[in-house]
C-alpha cells in the first residue's frame, strides 16, 4: 500500500513540475498589462489588437469571469485585487458596483481626456452616472428595434411592419401570422420573446412610466402606466397570442449565457419577429439563409405616444484600486475613439459609442447586413429611448429581481396584473422606509433630496398608507 | 512526523502514543483550522454584523437584528400581542412535536406506538383538510408524511401501547396544528412576515429532497444489481451473445430509419447496443453507464437537462405526447421548466437521475464488498430467502455506509439546489426553484448584503444541525463501534 | 429455470434503465456533430453532420463564421485539470487516511468532539463563507497560483468522515493482534488498516479525483491567468455574448469524459475485489 502511495507521489510531482516549467511568467519587459473583465467575444481581440497598435507599452487581456453573474468580481474587488477594466453591462451594476466602492469616479478625467457623456449618444447620459458623477464609458450602445424575418412574412401573405405601428397594429399583424397558414406548410411563431424583463422594460417606457419618482422616494410601479404596461404584456401572451406563452418564453429565455434559443429560433426561420438591439447581426455569419431576408421597424407605439423604448450601454469603468489607472484611462479614451466606434460598427455589436458614426443607416451598413435601411430604425431608436430609473435608497438589482418574480407570477396567472403590480410597489415602498431607517447617510440624502430634516414618519407625505397587501 | 513514530515504536509508553495520535491527525486538522474553521467562524461574526461591501455603510453590531429580520413578523396597522403569541406559540409547539417525534422513533421511549398511531391519524387529517380546503400541495405533502412517520413509529418492534414519553409529541404537534389552523386567517389579516421570500425558499428547499429517498434506494438497488457478475456464461458463449445483440441492434435502427422514425429506431439499437456492452464486459459496463452523469456533472450537463425539458422540442414531451396519444388520453404534457407547479418535480426528476448511478451507488458497492461471504452462504444453507438474507445480513452490514450517505445526503440536500437554480432556472418562474442557498448567493454577491447573508447561512445549519442530530442518534444505534 | 428467468430480467431490467440513463448522452455526443444551426433540434442524428467542432476546440481549424481560431488553449487546461486533480486527490486520501484512522481507531480525549466540529462545519453553505475564505487566500498569498487551489481543497472534512466510516466496519481485533506482535500505530496504519480499507480508498479516490476536476467556481474566482485555468473555467470561453457555442462545449465536454471514463473503468473493479476477511471477526 505504502509503495502504491509513493508511485502517485512521484507521478503528482513529475507533473508539478512539467506545469510549473512550462508557465509563461509575465516578463519584465516595461509593457503594462491591464485586465479587462468582459465576457469572451471573440471580437474584444480584434478590439484589443487595435488598442495595442494604438498603444504599443499596453496590452489589455480579456478575464472572461464574467459569465453572466458578478461574483468573482465582487469577491475580487472586495479583497482588492479586482481587474483593472471592469464592463458593467446595466444601470443597476453600475449603482451596485459604485455603492460598494468598485467604480472610479471618471469626471476629473472624463473632460480632459474626451470620454465625458458628451462624446456620446444624449439619451444614455444618465446611464452613465450615479449622483452627478460619471463612472463609465460605452463599448457599446443598444436600443430595441423590432427585426422581422421577411420569408416568414411572405410565407403567411402578411404585408411588413409599418415604421410608425401601434400596438393594435402589432396585434393584428400577430393574428394574421397566427391564423393564415403558412404556403410551405412550416409552422412558426410570431414572436420568439427571451426575456420577459426587457420586454416589459420597453413596454414601461412605452407607456411611459418609471420605476421611480424623481427623487427616488416613492415606487411608481403601481402607477396607471405600469399597470397598464402589465395588463397589455398579459394580454399579448393570453389573450392575442401575439407573444409566446411563459412557457414558450422559459425555453427561450438566456439563463447562464448569452446565447439564448430565442435568437436561435429566429434564426433558423421558425419565428417571425424578435424584439432586440442591433447585436442580433453579430449571430447572422452563422445563418447563412437569413441574408437579405431581414428587415427592422421601430417598436411599436401605444397609441397617442411617440415610439420609446429602454437604452442601456455596455460601458466600462475603472477600478479604484488598479494599479494602472492612467494607462486604464487611456483605454476609456480609445473606447471613445473613432477606430474603436468603426470596429462596433462592422461587428455588428449594437451602435459604437460615438454618434458620429452613426448618423445614419448609411453609417452602419458593414458586410453582415449591407443595406442600409434594415440599421436606420435603430438609430432613430436612440433618439427617444431613455434608460430605466433607479433610486439610491434602495438596492436597484433586488427591484429588478423582485419584478421579475412578479412578471412570471402574471405570465403563470398566479396573480392579476394589477394584484402584482400593488404587491410589488407595497414592498418596493417599504424596503425603501427601512433603508432610510436605518442608514444614517440615506437620511442625509433625503435632507439633500427634499430640504426636509428627516423624521420617523416621512412618508406618509410620499407613499400610500399600507393597508393589507393582497397575499404573496 | 515519520521521526515522532519511530520514536514511539521503540518506547511502548502511553504518552508517546497519544503523540503519535495527534500527529496522524495533524496535517488534516491544520488544514481544516485555516481553510475551513477560520472561514465558519468568520461568517458567524457576520451573521450579526450589517456588513455589507458598501463603504457609505458603517460596519455596525447589530445583535439578533439580522434574524429578526429574517424571521420575524410585522404589524400592518397596530399590534395584537396576544394574537401573534398564540400564533408563534402554535408554530413553537408543532416544531417542537415533529422534532420530539422524530427523537421518538429512533430513542427507546415508551408510548412510541400509540404516539405513532396518533400521528398517523394527524397527518391523515392534515392532509384531507389540506385537499378539501384547496391550500396547496405544501399541507397536503406535510400531512403525508407526518402519516408515513406514524405508522413507522407505530409499527416499531419494541413500542409500546401505553402513554408514555413517546404520546407526548404527537399531542404537541395535534395542539400545534389546530392552534395554527385557526389562527390562521386572523394573524395574516394583521400581520406579515418580515421575509415572506425566506419560508417560499425554505418550502422548495425541503420540496426538492422528496426525491432523496428514491435515489439513495435506487442507488442501493443498483448496486445490488451490480455487485456480482451476471452469469451469462462462458466467454465464447457471450461474445456469441454479443454479437447477436449488436446485429439485432443494426436491424432495428435500419428498420426505424426505414420507417421515417429514426430517433426511435436510434434508441432501438442503443438498447441492443447496450446489451451486446453487457455481454461482452459484464458488469462493468453497467457501472460505467450509470455513473456517466456523474463524470459530466456541470454546465453541460444542465443545459443537456433544459434542452430536454423544452415542453416544445424537447425529447421528454415528444415521448409523452406519443404516449398519452397512444392511450388515448386528452392531456397535454407539463411544461416543465416553465410552469410554476411542475418545476420543482422537473429538477427532482433530473436529480434522481444523476444521483441514482452515482456516487452513492459506488459506496454501496464499496460497503458489499464488505460483507463476509461467509454470513451470506451460511444464510443461504439455512435456507433464507434472498429478501431475508438481505434483511438480515447485508443490510445490518451496510449500517455504516448507509449513515453516512443518509447524513450526507441531508446535509446535502439542504443546501442543494444551487447550481440548477444558477444555471438553468435562475431561480425558476416565479421564484418556485430557489433553494435558500441560491437565496444566500443573491443576498450575498448581488445585494452585496453579507450579514444577512450568514444570518440566513446560520439559521440553515440550525435546521441542519438538528436533522443531522437525528440521523446521527439513528445511526448510533446501528454502529460498529469500533 | 426460475434461476434463468430471474438472470434473464435483470439483465433486462439493467439494459433498459442503462439506456434511459444514456438517452442526454447520446444527445450529447449528437450535438458535438451538429453544426451551430442544427443543435437545438430534437433530431438525434443530425441533417448536416459536420466534424469540424472538435478541430475548432483542440484550436487546430477555425470558427467558420469569423475564420479565425478561437485561441482555445484546450490542451493546457486539460493538463491543468488533470494534475490538480491527481494533486487534490492524493493529499486528500492521504491526509483524510490519517485522519480517519485518528478518528475511528485510536482513542483519545476530545475525539468525538472534535470530529462532530469537523461535521458541523460541513453545514455552512459554502457560499458565505467564500468571501472570508478567499481573503485568507489573499492573505497567504495563493492568488493565481498552483498551490493556491491545490493545497486548500486537499483537507476535507467529508473524506475524513467517510473513510472513518470504512475504517470502523475493519474489525479492532486485527489491531490488536498486530500490536501485540509490537507494531507501532505508524505499521498498524499501514499494513493493517489501510488494505482493508481499500474499497473506501478507491471510492473517496474516483470522488475527490472527479469533484477536483469539475471544479468550476473557486477555480474561476482564484485564477486570473489563462494558463492556470481548469477546463470547466477555461470553457466559459464558448459562452459568451457572441453566442453560446453549445456545440462546441458538448465538444469539449466529450473530450473532457473520455479519461474520466477509463480510469473509472480501469479503477472500479478494485471496489469489488477488496481482501476477504478470512481472519477473525467482531
């Protein structure tokens, strides 16, 4: 026994060594390497490449931790040997990130080295700060469209989307699609929907409505336009059959990757419609039958409203602690850059940073999808797309899980729209009062927001008195 | 430490030896200090700290607020003391009973039998008020198996008829179940519980080890199945065997293929695939096959797993479909992943599945091969039957194995749930698949709220703790001791 | 002829449930044969077979799509996952060994105490105690490091606890008698204990080795460096925003069993065959 234990010694070490011999330790040779914490898209080497010919003493590598969840982030930042480049994919990563100290604040740089919110689209400046002070930079800018596949439209003898279609047109298009048969016999659905968050999302803004007040005091999910976001997202999937079911939707949504089957199904031709941002392109070289046959709208329109939906940006910030941060900063400022913009534009990966490579579909026509008219909807789509609210008292990542919970709860009829939506504000609303509780610099803010001393009842000036709330 | 011993093998006194004790223990014991120990206690600081990893937070002690938190309940409109006391004494005394109960079962207390017939009753009664009333599968699932432990208890050999010790649990969880059934609608007018998310996710966590039962017996049949070599004869006899089985799987699939159903006809000739494995190698094929989930544990295997549950194009409702077609029945197949009822059997499925091969067979086939052929022979010439011999020779020798796995699949169990909650279902429509510890991830690296985070983790290892001091006084009964 | 009926059905009854279990498999290996279109069809056997995903994963073809290679450093990772495993699992058995026979054969003040500690502290979701673990980690300065994720997974509470449990059902007269011959406790472990144990040894082996090569998340929060990644961590490559490449991981995930699965083959007839106790018994 004792000999067998001495053999798998010898083995384990001989090993060791053939490992330990053959790392690549990092040279001593006077270039910087900076880590950049993104997912691992093989076009950030292209993007990469590009910055080290600009600048030949940088090397950027991409730490692909990042896979769709925050934690070796988190558990690095926190033990302060977090990357040097960090992408925060949403609004509410970026506040999460920033209240625990992760972020830079960018705007002493920003101005001077020319990647303040300025230099890029005007409908995402928000997005991009937290209290007045910016803490990220775009890599990239998306807006939803609607992409139709028009074979499929052609098949079932349906006219094309309209640039200016309201809800009721999308409707109709929806019952059309469902009830002719198709003439190659193929059965499709209208919409392969893959995340029922975003879709509500642009539904919301559609209406809209906001998560928050102004002075992020009272939850406003309970307002008529959310609830009539709701029930409009309900009746889509129930009563018109426009949208796919929770069912459908589930198998279709993109947990633990990015990749989801809902672009799958679109992409094979099975779906007529998908709701998303100009990235969708970055899959088509692998579809090859879809070329020439796609075309782009503008999202519908809630009647008497103009078309809005949500814009949220792919940015990059810096880590605090980074030990390179000039040469960080320097990344930022080639983000902003127009060779940086010209390769976003030829990916395919949504709309580049700088609007100036953007003004029209012109602009954006690259090899993937040549004509210029299928990239013009999503440029008009920056225009009136706003990002989502977020309030500082409270944790805007829970917001978002908690609505989610309740946008399955009415997708599986487990409550009404307009019992989910007053179950959310009540708890929304007095998460906020026991923040504000029991955090002595959330009252200081709320002196700063409403020029008020804080006391024990403030908000029976902001929010409805509880009543009981409609059971869980 | 090779020094230590050779020391004492020349000194045979005591106190070298217990030297000699500790240094077998040493390396793992430092290791278990710094890696394991260090990090516990840590987090059980936290657990009544607010940390959390904001900097505009300062790090304050907050006592037992954590748990109140988690735990607690809160007045809609005024307080109605009396009430909620009532309320949480009713909760006190039916958690109080099922622990005395399960203490009942396994200590020699008198009244087990009557005790055990008495909850047997309860929970028949639990559960057909349960069906009645319409209050979901949780009351109707709690009744069964306060049933099912009775009649257990009462069918112990050494029980007894009168009232004893034993009685006195049952009573308690009788009070308990009718204080709560009639408090019910009036505490939850007035009150609500400060975490309401914590007792969902608490519910699924005990939801989803309904399957363990099955895959720790399945995992035993099977190693039963696999211990010995099946004799299929001699070597010439079973290549022949073999060979036959792979021709008659070539005609199936041709035959499948031919007839426009070539997944059918795949599977077809898999199974005489299987087959011909079987004859040819014995054994051994079967325990390599049953295993395989196991050696592909991980992302790939999740996403194999949703690909398959997909109500639309996956494999499993396209077998179902075909098969409620067949019978003739009108019903459309679950959706699985996808609905809020049918997720949590979803992954129960799944986890039986990978479990039942896995590595609790592999340690019931580790545990027979220790038992004496000697006992087994002897109990065949006595003329026992084979369910005897396995009553009362095998099983009695598996005692170890079994308490290990029964502990470690409790432990397990209660803080599973994670990675199928992170991987495929985020946590499930409607929050129906989060486990408490995909609970403790979101609070920890999403809220960034830590404290409450190992407020959560230590109210777990309670629940732990305890089921685990029943399996343990279970199982001690049943040891070798050495 | 009941004796051929019974041997008959559990063959069957083996050969049925061997394919349910083999039908996500055989999905599997499908998979790894379809192109990106195809792969989430219900078709076991794909339209367009294609062979060019294993090339693309060994980095030895390119992405049809982008034309470029992927820059899969597979045969790396593949080694890494291999001799960490070997690493991990020979410190584990070893040190878990010595532990267990502390545990189980030797008596000594405390011993149940400490071990029911060991237990207790298998209770804790290992989630929250991940943050203060990993800033031990930062402390002893194990980032990015070999040692880093070897050392810290070779101590297991759950090895101890099982091959305490083999140990126990090892009858103590053996020790007995050995001592009397004048073995001292280093001999009794070795010649005595250890063979008898062997089925446990063999069992605690396959788990460790196959827990240590999955691994995913400690892995991936402790590595920063490419070149030290596992494979599981190394795979994240074909998931990202470019699209899940499932055919390429169900690829990769192929590739990755296929040792697992012979040294499982190779070990698990030494579960079986331990020593028969001829000797005396309890």
């Amino acid at each position: 026994m004792k000999r067998v234990f001495l053999v798998f010694l010898a083995i384990f070490a001989a090993l060791y060594v053939g490992a330990e011999a053959t790392l690549k330790r990092p040279k001593n040779d006077g270039i910087v390497r900076l880590r950049w914490a993104t997912d691992a898209n093989p076009a950030r080497k292209v993007q990469t490449d590009l910055f080290h010919k600009l600048h030949p003493n940088i090397e950027v590598t991409v730490d692909p931790g990042l896979g769709g969840d925050q934690t070796k982030l988190i558990v690095q930042c926190a033990t302060g040997t977090g990357p040097d480049i960090v992408d925060v994919y949403d609004e509410q990563q970026m506040v999460a990130l920033v209240e625990a100290g992760v972020l830079l604040d960018l705007t002493p740089y920003a101005r001077r080295m020319g990647f303040d919110p300025s230099k890029t689209y005007p409908a995402i400046k928000n997005g991009l700060m937290v209290g007045g002070r910016q803490y990220r930079y775009p890599c990239n800018v998306w807006a939803n469209c609607v992409v139709y596949n028009k074979r499929v439209f052609d098949d079932h003898g349906v006219p094309y989307p309209k640039p200016n279609w309201t809800y009721r047109d999308f409707i109709e298009t929806a019952r059309r699609i469902r009830n002719t048969p198709s003439k190659s016999g193929q059965k499709h659905i209208v919409v392969a929907n893959f995340s029922n968050q975003w879709f509500y999302d642009d539904l919301l803004v559609g209406y809209g409505g906001r998560f928050f007040t102004p002075d992020g005091l009272t939850c406003l999910l309970d307002s008529k336009e959310a609830i009539a976001a709701m029930k409009l997202y309900h009746d889509l999937m129930y009563v018109h059959g426009a949208i796919p079911t929770a069912a459908e939707t589930a198998t279709m949504s993109g947990q633990g990757g990015w990749g989801s089957s809902g672009l799958t199904w679109f992409s094979t031709g099975r779906a007529a419609m998908i709701f998303i941002g100009r990235w969708y392109i970055i899959q088509l070289p692998s579809y090859p039958d879809l070329k020439g046959w796609l075309g782009a709208v503008r999202l519908p329109r809630i009647d008497g409203r103009p078309s809005t939906g949500v814009t949220d940006t792919r940015a990059a910030g810096i880590n605090v602690k980074s030990p390179y941060r000039k040469e960080a900063l320097l990344f930022l400022q080639y983000l902003a850059s127009p060779q940086y913009s010209k390769v976003i534009v030829d990916d395919g990966d949504s709309l580049p940073p700088n609007p100036a490579l953007a003004r029209t579909g012109k602009d954006l026509a690259n090899k993937i999808v040549p004509d210029p008219a299928f990239h013009q909807p999503f440029i008009d789509a920056m225009r009136d797309a706003h990002p989502l609210d977020v309030s500082p008292f409270v944790d805007d990542g829970l917001v978002m899980r908690w609505l989610k919970e309740h946008i399955e709860k009415v997708e599986n009829n487990v409550m009404r729209p307009e019992d989910a939506m007053h179950a959310l504000a009540a708890q929304i609303n007095q998460l906020i009062r026991v923040n504000l509780e029991r955090r002595p610099d959330l009252q200081r803010k709320y002196e700063q927001v409403t020029g008020r001393p804080y006391t024990q009842d403030w908000w029976r000036r902001y929010q409805k008195p509880q009543g009981a709330p409609p059971p869980l | 430490m090779q020094n230590k011993n050779k020391h004492s093998r020349l000194v045979t006194k005591a106190r070298p030896r217990q030297m000699a004790h500790i240094g077998f223990l040493l390396p793992n014991l430092l290791g278990f200090l710094v890696f394991t120990l260090m990090p516990v206690l840590l987090s059980f600081w936290m657990a009544f700290t607010n940390w959390t990893l904001k900097p505009a937070v300062h790090l304050e002690f907050l006592g037992l607020r954590n748990f109140s938190d988690l735990l607690g309940v809160r007045a809609l409109d005024r307080e109605y003391s009396a009430l909620k006391w009532a309320y949480l004494a009713s909760a006190a005394a039916l958690w109080l009973g099922i622990v005395g109960a399960l203490w009942a079962v396994v200590a020699p207390w008198r009244g087990v039998r009557l005790g055990g017939a008495l909850m047997a009753l309860l929970g028949v009664a639990v559960a057909a008020l349960g069906v009645s009333t319409g209050a979901g599968q949780g009351v109707v699932i709690a009744g069964l198996l306060i049933g099912v432990c009775g009649v257990a208890a009462t069918y112990r050999e050494d029980g007894g008829w009168e009232v004893g010790p034993g009685t006195a649990p049952a009573l308690l969880m009788a009070v308990g179940c009718a204080g709560l059934g009639l408090l019910h609608h009036a505490m939850w007018a007035r009150y609500e519980p400060k975490d309401p998310r914590f007792w969902q996710y608490l519910y699924n966590t005990a939801y989803l080890m309904l399957g363990l039962p099955f895959s720790i017996a399945g995992s035993l049949a099977l190693a039963l199945l696999l211990n010995d070599d099946i004799p299929l004869g001699r070597a010439r006899l079973r290549a022949v065997e073999a060979l036959i089985c792979v021709v008659l799987g070539l005609i199936t699939t041709a035959v499948g293929w031919g007839l426009g159903y070539p997944n059918i006809g795949l599977m077809g000739g898999i199974l005489w695939g299987v087959a011909a494995l079987g004859c040819a190698v014995n054994v051994i094929a079967f325990r390599t096959l049953f295993y395989l989930p196991t050696f592909t544990a991980g992302v790939a295997l999740m996403i194999l797993w949703k690909a398959l549950y997909n109500p639309e194009t996956g494999p499993i409702n396209a077998g179902l479909t075909a098969i409620f077609a067949a019978l003739g029945l009108h019903i459309t197949p679950p959706e699985w992943l996808a609905s809020v009822e049918w997720a949590k059997p979803a992954l129960i499925i799944m986890g039986v599945w990978i479990g039942i091969g896995g590595t609790n067979m592999l340690l019931y086939l580790a545990g027979l091969s220790n038992v004496p052929r000697e006992l087994l022979d002897a109990a065949e010439v006595d003329g026992a039957s084979g369910w005897k011999r396995f009553r009362h020779v095998t099983w009695p020798q598996l005692a170890p194995t079994t308490f290990f796995i029964t502990i470690m699949a409790t432990i397990g169990g209660m803080q599973g749930g994670f990675e199928q909650a992170r991987v495929m279902t985020a946590g499930g429509p409607a929050g129906s698949t989060t486990t408490l510890s995909y609970y403790i991830y979101n609070k920890a690296f999403q809220d960034l709220d830590l404290g409450y985070a190992a407020a959560i983790s230590w109210v777990l290892f309670a629940i732990i703790f305890v089921a685990t001091a029943i399996n343990w006084k279970f199982g001690r009964e049943l040891e070798v001791e050495g | 002829m009941r004796r051929r009926l019974s041997i008959a059905l559990r063959f069957a009854a083996l050969c049925v449930l061997g394919v349910t279990v083999s039908v996500p498999f055989v999905w599997m290996v499908s998979a790894s044969f379809k192109p990106r279109a195809e792969v989430e069809e219900a078709r076991i056997v794909p339209r367009h077979p294609t062979t060019r995903n294993y090339p693309i994963v060994l980095d030895m073809a390119p992405d049809p799509v982008t034309q470029q290679k992927l820059g899969l450093r597979f045969g790396r990772w593949y080694y890494n996952s291999f001799f960490m495993a070997v690493g991990i699992t020979f410190l584990q058995v070893l040190t878990s060994a010595m532990a267990a026979f502390a545990f189980s054969r030797l008596r000594w003040r405390g011993r149940d105490t400490v071990f029911l500690l060991y237990l207790a502290t298998m209770m804790i979701p290992g989630v929250v105690t991940m943050i203060p673990n990993f800033q031990i980690m930062v402390w002893l300065r194990f980032l990015n490091t070999y040692h880093g994720i070897i050392l810290p997974a070779a101590f297991s509470a759950f090895g101890t606890f099982l091959l305490r449990q083999f140990m126990l059902s090892v009858p103590p007269a053996l020790d007995e008698a050995a001592t009397m011959d004048g073995a001292g406790p280093w001999q009794v472990f070795w010649d005595v204990v250890m063979p008898l144990a062997r089925p446990g040894l063999i069992a605690l082996s396959i788990l460790t080795f196959l827990g240590a090569y999955q691994s995913f998340f400690w892995p991936l929060i402790m590595l920063n460096d490419d070149q030290y990644y596992p494979m599981p961590v190394g795979l994240l490559a074909l998931d990202s925003t470019y699209g899940r490449q499932t055919e390429l991981i169900m690829a990769a995930t192929v590739m990755n069993v296929v040792p697992l699965i012979i040294i499982f083959i190779t070990f698990q007839r030494f579960l079986v065959k331990g020593l028969q106790l001829g000797g005396v018994k309890g």
